[in-house]
C-alpha cells in the first residue's frame, strides 16, 4: 500500500495573505532616504500654499469663509510646527466641519484631508472666486509637489512590495520627473469631466434666472438629473480612487488616463476589497504614528530633560519656551540660541510629518498591488522597471595593413573570421 502522504515544509504567507504586503510597506515608509523626500515635500507644499494666500486672500476687500480661515491658518505654519499638525498635538486644526475625530490623527486621514479639503469647497455655492483661485492654485501645486516626491515614493515602494528590487532614491526621483505629467493630470482629468458635464446645468440656470425660464428648466430637468448623477459617478471615483494613480503610474509606468481608468474599474469592481485594504492601512497608520511620535517627541524630552541635569530645569523650560516662541527673552543671545534651537526641534517633527506623507503613498502603492492582483489576476511581482540601456550601435573599427589596404580591427572582436590575404575579408 503506497503511502500519498506528504510534509508541509513552508508556508507562502505571502500568497495565503496577499494584505500582509502592507505590513512590509511600513517599513518602507520608515527608510531614512524616502523620509527626507516626504519632509522636503511637505516643506515644500506649505511654502506654497502660503504664496497661494498671499496671493489671493491677503486683500482687506476679499471675503473669506470660516472654513477657508482655518484651513489658511493651518497651512500657514510650517510642518514641524505643533499647532499645524493635528498628528503631534492631537488638536484639530482642519476646515472641515467635522468635529475632532480620530482620523485626523491618522497619516491616512492627514495626507487625504489635505487633497480632499480643498477640492470640496469647490463645490460649496458660497465660494467666492478668490477662494476658489486659491484652492486651485494650492491643489496643482500640491499635484506639482507630490508629483515629484509621492511618485518618487511610490516607485521605491512598488519595486521593493512587487518585486524586492531596490530603486534608489535619485533613480526615483528621476522617474518621478519624467513622469510628472501623469502624476497632475490624473486627478484633474475627473475635474475636467465635472467640469464639462455641469456647463449644460450652468447655462440652464443663466436661463432659469427668470421666470419663463423655470418652467423651461422644469422641462428639461430630467436632462440636469442625469447629468448630476453622472457628475456624481466620476466624483465618486475620483474621491476613492486618486490614491491609486500614484501607484498605477509607478508600477505600469502608465499614461494619466490609464491612471484613471484603472484607478476607476478597482474602485468600483472591488469596493469590499478597497474598504478593507483602506481599514487595514488605517490601523497600521496608528500603530506606526504611534511608534513616530515616541521616538520624536520622546527624544525631544530626553533632550530637554538632559540639558535641564546641566542647566536647571527652570534654565530647560525658558530654553523650551523661546524655542517654541511662546516666551520672547531680553537677551539677544538667548534669542538666537532659542530660535535656533527651536529649528531643529522643528526639522525632527517635519521628519514625524514626512512619515505621515511616506506611509500614505506606500500604502497606496500597496493597495494598488493588491487590487491588480484580485482584479485582473496579475502577479505583484510584475513592475516595470527601468530597462538597461542597450549598448550603442555602430559600425565596427576600421584598420588598414601595411600595403594601405582598408579593413576591419579584428581585435576588438574575439568571434570575428580571420583576414583574407591581402587585407581584404
């Protein structure tokens, strides 16, 4: 009697559990390279949107909205700044109407609150136009930025999750650059739809401003419905989808709408799945934020703490205060000390910041895998990656014998026939 039984020596974990990949995109986001690219991101988003307020808020004339207030005063201060980041002083600081929430204290929530945020006061009918120039400026820079950064950190991401191919980070930030057309136009190509489906609404309401024309309008209302519902459709998956572009480009090397069009059919053949990879993202999130803010801000303690063994801890506390800007001393040198000091506890919570923009598109780029993998079956491992460049082409050396005859330099080729006599081949 032969016996059929067999040994289960090892256990793919990572074809039982396709979603562990997230787990791996954590440590991804705590690489030391990817994290100095998403701090500089963040400084640099802020710088922007700061210019953009300047630009279109600062006039006495201009009215602007509580929420569009709040959300100038939050982007006003810079990332390591504790009263910019709900994620450090667990204060929110948002335009949103919500109240404080625990998702603000999320890299999940953080990064999409500050792309979504923007975009919805679009929508609100009270807006006025400078408020809308500035969203529109803030939200292309933003796209601009992270074009930049995010790509970079999503192709790192998805050659190390897909792959295990380590993509450095100048090699990244290159790719990035090549592609930064995708990585804005992505997003905006929904935008743009909206924008085209409501312009036969708009000039319907021109009309409806009089009389005759609401009862014009209630005829061809049905029109205006459909539309609407359309309008929502692509609002839909442009609000649950855009993460995903980041990874559709950086794996695919695809075009915008490719960006799009995948970004569109996960969403909406694989809601379940994208809920629960999102719920997943979201509670590893707060695991990895609460490692980063117990290593910032527990050595910005020690620091302090330390220093106040030397120097008193009535001498740390003023330290800390002039260093925060809450105190302003006599002592010139004091100040400059203070100020001084207060940059570099604020360039350790920009890296804190930085994390929150890493652990977003990493795990962006790993949901993306892992939707491609449940939808059209295709194995994570499949990224195209930079191809080695060929060697150039072109005719062999040329050589001539003693007599003055032409010929070819065998010698740099091994594998070439012998010459003919005379010279000749």
């Amino acid at each position: 009697m032969s016996d059929n039984s067999s040994i289960l020596r090892a256990v793919s974990w990572r074809e039982v559990c396709p979603w562990l990949v997230q787990v791996r995109a954590c440590g991804t986001a705590l690489s030391l390279s990817l994290l100095l690219l998403a701090a500089g991101g963040a400084l640099a988003t802020s710088a922007g949107w700061r210019v953009a307020a300047n630009v279109f808020l600062n006039d006495p004339g201009v009215e602007v909205s509580s929420q569009t207030s709040r959300f100038v005063e939050h982007v006003g201060y810079w990332p390591g700044d504790k009263r910019a980041n709900p994620l450090i002083d667990r204060q929110e600081t948002f335009a949103a109407p919500e109240p404080d929430g625990i998702l603000a204290a999320n890299p999940i929530g953080y990064v999409a609150r500050r792309f979504v945020l923007p975009l919805r006061r679009l929508f609100d009918p009270r807006v006025t136009w400078p408020e809308i120039g500035y969203s529109l400026t803030g939200v292309i820079w933003s796209l601009l930025v992270w074009g930049l950064f995010g790509g970079a950190i999503a192709r790192v991401a998805a050659a190390q999750l897909g792959c295990e191919q380590r993509v450095g980070a100048l090699q990244a930030l290159s790719f990035a650059r090549r592609s930064i057309g995708s990585y804005v136009a992505g997003p905006l190509l929904p935008l743009g739809v909206i924008a085209a489906l409501a312009v036969v609404p708009w000039l319907l309401g021109l009309i409806m401003r009089a009389d005759f024309g609401v009862l014009i309008g209630s005829v061809l209302w049905i029109g205006v419905l459909v539309l609407a519902g359309l309008m929502m459709v692509v609002a839909l998956g442009l609000l649950f989808g855009w993460p995903l572009m980041w990874g559709t480009i950086s794996a695919e090397r695809g075009s915008a709408f490719d960006a799009v069009g995948q970004s569109f059919s996960f969403v909406f053949q694989r809601p379940a799945h994208y809920l629960f990879f999102v719920a997943v993202a979201v509670g590893l999130g707060w695991l990895g934020w609460l490692l980063v803010t117990t290593l910032t801000e527990g050595a910005l303690y020690l620091a302090y703490w330390s220093v106040g063994l030397g120097a008193g801890v009535h001498r740390a506390a003023e330290l800390h205060d002039v260093a925060g800007g809450v105190f302003k001393p006599e002592s010139n040198l004091l100040m400059l000390g203070g100020s001084l000091i207060g940059w570099l506890d604020a360039g350790v919570r920009t890296l804190a910041v930085g994390f929150a923009y890493c652990f977003f598109f990493c795990q962006a780029t790993a949901v993306y895998l892992l939707l491609r993998y449940h939808v059209d079956h295709t194995e994570m491992d499949e990224i195209a990656l930079d191809d080695e460049p060929e060697p150039p082409m072109g005719l062999p050396p040329l050589t001539t014998d003693p007599s003055g005859v032409p010929g070819v330099d065998d010698t740099t080729d091994p594998t070439s026939p012998p010459p003919l006599p005379g010279g000749s081949r």
